[in-house]
C-alpha cells in the first residue's frame, strides 16, 4: 500500500517512575548517601586540619607546661600520625563524622531546595540571583549546623586523644558513646553544644562558598558554555565552590575547633576561652591575624574533593533514580 509507514519496531512503555524520587526523603537520603563517600574519602585531611588548629594554642598553658609539642606542617603532620599511632589512626573519629553527616547534609540540602523553590521565585528569564541563592545558602547551612552541632564536639574531642596521649596525657575519652556520656554528667545536655555559635558561623559562611557558589557556578556554565550537565560541568563548578568555601570558613573553623577541644571546669565552662569572641581576640593578640588560617590548606585540599565527590555521587545517584537534578 503507498505512503504505508515501513515497519517500525514497537517503542517500549516508558516505565512510571515512583512518586518518592523527587520527595524531601528521597533528597536528604541522597544527601546523607553523597556526604559519607566524600565524607570517609577524605576524613584524614580533616584529622590533620584539626591537628594543626590546636598547635601552637599559645592560651592553653596549662597544657603547654607538661609537654612542648614540635611545631609540624601538614606533611609533617601526617606522616607523625601514621609513624607515631598507626594507618587507622587517620579515620579516628570518623564515626561520629558519618553520624554527624545523618543530620547536617540532609538537613542543609533539603532546606536549600526548600528556600529556594518556596521562599523566593525565579525571574522570567528562569534565572537564580546570586543574592537571593547567598541567603539560601546562609540560612540553609547555618539551621542545619545548629542541629547537629552536638556530632561535632564529639568528632573534635575524638580526633584530639591520638595527640594527647603522645603527650603523655590522660585519655578524656575512650569513644563515641564515652564522650556524649562524659559531656552530658559535666555540662548538661546544653554543654553538647558548646563552641555552637562558630559552628554556626562556620557552617553559614561554607554554605555560601558551597551550596551558594556551586549552583551559582553552574547556572553560569550552563547558561554560557556549550557544555552539558555532566562530569566536567560539575568538576568545574565543585573546584570552585571548594574554594570559596575554604576561604570564608577557615576562621571559623578555628575558633570552633579550639572553643570545643578545650578543658572543662567542674561547672562545665571552659578553661581557656570565655567563648568565641575571647577565642578569636586571644588567638589574633598571642599568635596573630594569620593564625585564624591555620590548617587552611588541608582544608581547601579537603573541600575541593570533598565537594567534587559529594556533588557527583548526588548529582549521579538522582539521575539513577531519575530524579530531578539539582
């Protein structure tokens, strides 16, 4: 018969995805899923940062009159580690790490995507402004922070023992389940979130240079170049937000750390620092402005792919599930 079609192999039925994909669930538990990888990828360049922000605490006499501890770069600092506690010894603490990432990574991601598609709208030209996404960011990652800010102190109090008993103190904990306890009879469960306000503000400044800049880098690659939404696009635009994010977040991070390793008194307060303003003005006037960097490059090595796995791993498993990337 003229004009018939010629035979064409039936189209398959296009299979129904299941309505959970594109849910909050299904976001904070790709979420929890990314932050682990990156989060066991790259927790020894976190132990080491961590490590250098509490050398050289010029405050911490007491300590100080015990032992003199070399001052070490991070290369030195590592290869002490493995020479001195051992390979595995890298990863202590990463327990309450993951644990902490059960909470924050979820929570900060799916209050981002909430900011962003409740609270403010697109422009016509379906465009995201960088202020509108500054403040999703800011106040994503800042709530989510302050909720999990209790999994810090007990990662920052774990990764502190391997160092204490080179010097030839007395363990303060003995794991996760130890600290929690021995926090919680010294200072009440509101001493689970001592060193809480940089937290906060370290949390609030990262997700400004993370979540903030990565969708922003994004758009704009996307929006100008020929490039897809693929590897590379995200390679791109996680180096920049690791970046970013180690820049704005260093500061912070050293007054958090130092404000949550230090000794407690028998009313639960700190020894050392009254809070994070006395931390911040003792740190700048005994070891000056610079020092608020310590461990900056450990950090931004940790971020960079830090962010480039947890973006990856997110941006592939939503598209696995087929659900909408973002």
């Amino acid at each position: 018969m003229k004009g018939s079609p010629p035979n064409m192999p039936p189209v398959p039925p296009q299979k129904e995805l299941p309505n959970y994909v594109d849910s909050i669930w299904c976001a904070y538990s790709v979420s929890v899923l990314a932050a682990w990888n990156s989060e066991f990828v790259t927790y020894p360049l976190d132990l080491v940062k961590t490590r250098l922000q509490i050398q050289g605490e010029i405050a911490n006499k007491k300590d100080a009159k015990l032992v003199k501890a070399p001052h070490r770069g991070m290369f030195r600092t590592t290869l002490g580690i493995i020479r001195e506690e051992g390979v595995p010894k890298l990863w202590q603490g990463v327990s309450a790490a993951l644990f902490r990432h059960m909470i924050y990574s979820g929570t900060r991601i799916v209050s981002y995507i909430t900011f962003k598609e409740r609270v403010f709208k697109k422009s016509k030209k379906d465009v995201f402004p960088i202020w509108q996404s500054a403040i999703c960011g800011v106040s994503a990652g800042a709530f989510a922070q302050f909720i999990a800010s209790p999994t810090d102190l007990l990662k920052v109090q774990l990764q502190m023992e391997g160092k204490r008993r080179l010097m030839g103190l007395p363990p303060r904990v003995t794991g996760l389940y130890d600290a929690f306890n021995k926090i919680v009879k010294t200072s009440g469960y509101r001493g689970l979130w001592k060193g809480s306000i940089p937290n906060v503000q370290r949390a609030a400044l990262v997700n400004l240079g993370d979540l903030t800049t990565y969708d922003t880098a994004k758009r704009f690659i996307l929006r100008n170049t020929s490039l897809e939404d693929n590897h590379f696009c995200h390679l791109l635009a996680s180096a920049c937000a690791g970046l970013v994010a180690a820049t704005l977040g260093t500061p912070a991070d050293v007054v958090k750390t130092r404000v949550m390793n230090q000794p407690l008194d028998e009313n639960g307060r700190g020894v050392i620092y009254k809070g994070s303003i006395d931390c911040l003005v003792s740190t700048i006037k005994n070891e000056g402005a610079i020092a608020l960097y310590k461990g900056f490059f450990p950090i931004w090595l940790r971020m960079a792919p830090w962010s480039l796995t947890f973006w990856i791993s997110y941006e592939e498993i939503l598209k696995t599930l087929g659900a909408k990337q973002f």
